[in-house]
C-alpha cells in the first residue's frame, strides 16, 4: 500500500512539475488572447447583422429561382414575338416611305386648296347660301 500511495504521490508531483513548466506557455497565450477580450463586445454586436444576412440569404435562396423562372418566361415570348416584331420593324420603314410621298403630293395641293377657297369666297351667290344654310 505503501508503493501504491508513493506511485501516486510520484505522479501527482510530476503532474504539478509539468503544469508549473507550462505556466509560462499559458501566460504567452493568454497575453496574445487579451487583445480579443477587448473585441468580444464587437463580435457580439455582430450578432445582428449576422442573423440580417441569413434572413437576407433566405430571401434570395427563395425568390431568385423565381425571379429568373419569370426572365425565362419573358426571354421565351420575345423570341416567339422577333419574327413579328421585324416585320413590324420593315412595315415602319415602308410606312414612313409613304408617308414622306403622301406629304409631297399633298404640299402642293394645299396650295391649290387656298387658292380655290379664296376664289369660292370670291363667287357673288356665296353670302346668300351661307345665310340660307342652318346652322
């Protein structure tokens, strides 16, 4: 009984002589973890933020498959729309050709138009049907 307590005696001095050698290692390491004691109040602070980016990462987790199923609905009818909306495009260019013929022949004609307005207006029975018309 005598050995047993000596062995144990023996190695609960060998213990204490290592944790005493290690005293000097845990003083390093707790003076190098000091600086972050100060920095705690921070990560706490933290906290916040980092619960508002996993509500703002659920959101896009949720609604961006959505959002990009409606782009390709979209990019989907524009395709079938092109073959419609180049022969739009083509009956525009052959519109604002017609167009620009149309106001060449009418320019003149306005001229014309005048002219013989003021000769109607000229005509001796004109006062007498403008009185006689209801109106």
């Amino acid at each position: 009984m005598l050995r047993t307590v000596l062995g144990l005696t023996a190695r609960v001095a060998t213990g204490l002589v290592s944790g005493v050698r290690a005293l000097p290692r845990i003083a390093d390491a707790l003076e190098k973890l000091a600086p972050l004691a100060q920095a705690l109040p921070q990560v706490a602070e933290l906290r916040g933020t980092l619960e508002r980016l996993e509500q703002l990462a659920t959101f896009v987790a949720n609604e961006v498959p959505e959002a990009l199923h409606q782009l390709e609905a979209v990019q989907r009818r524009l395709t079938e729309l092109e073959p419609r909306i180049a022969t739009l495009a083509g009956s525009t260019g052959q519109l604002d050709e017609s167009i620009r013929v149309l106001a060449a022949a009418l320019g003149p004609l306005q001229g014309t138009t005048e002219r013989l307005g003021r000769l109607v207006d000229r005509l001796p029975d004109r006062k007498r049907r403008t009185q006689s018309l209801p109106g």
